[in-house]
C-alpha cells in the first residue's frame, strides 16, 4: 500500500513569497539527497498552496519530513498561513500512473 497526503492552505499574502521559497528548498535537496519511491509535488495558485507527497513502498513520511530543509519550512508554516494547514491521508494501493 502507498500513502498519500495532500496539504492545502492559504499563506498570509504578504508571506506567500516566502513560504514559496521554503518550500523549493525542500526540493532543491531531495534532488541532492534523491530518495527512492517518493512523489512529492507543490502547487500554487495566488496564495494557495497545495503539497502532494506519495511514498510508494512504505506507509513512512519520515523519507520527507526528516529532511532539515522541510523541518525549516515545517517550522513556522502556521504563521505564514491564514489557517493551519488542512491535510489528508490515505493508504492507497495504487493502479496506474503517469509521471509519477
């Protein structure tokens, strides 16, 4: 089985920017760091953001949130973001994809 999460928020306007920028430190080390069986992805629309993290052998987000640069993002989220972030998890067994 796989896990899924999905992570929406909206940051405060004038924080948006940098809650940016710490998220793409996260990906600018799991280049470096390059974990096997992981999907993570960000979306953002005007100050909405949207993280999608699937981990495709384990039911384990320790791969991610271990790392120090999220630990930095993690750290302070909530005082960049209008309301905490909402996530959902699900353990999936996962049929196809494309991309991913």
């Amino acid at each position: 089985m796989q896990r899924v999460t999905l992570v929406r928020y909206a940051a405060k306007p004038d924080r948006a920017d940098e809650n940016q920028a710490l998220s793409l430190e996260v990906f600018d080390e799991l280049k470096k760091v390059r974990p096997d069986n992981i999907a993570y992805a960000l979306f953002r629309d005007g100050v909405d953001f949207v993280h999608l993290f699937v981990n495709l052998r384990e039911d384990d987000a320790g791969v991610l949130t271990d790392l120090p640069t999220f630990q930095a993002f993690a750290k302070d989220v909530n005082d960049r973001s209008e309301a905490p972030p909402e996530a959902t998890r699900l353990t999936l067994k996962l049929l196809a994809s494309y991309g991913l």
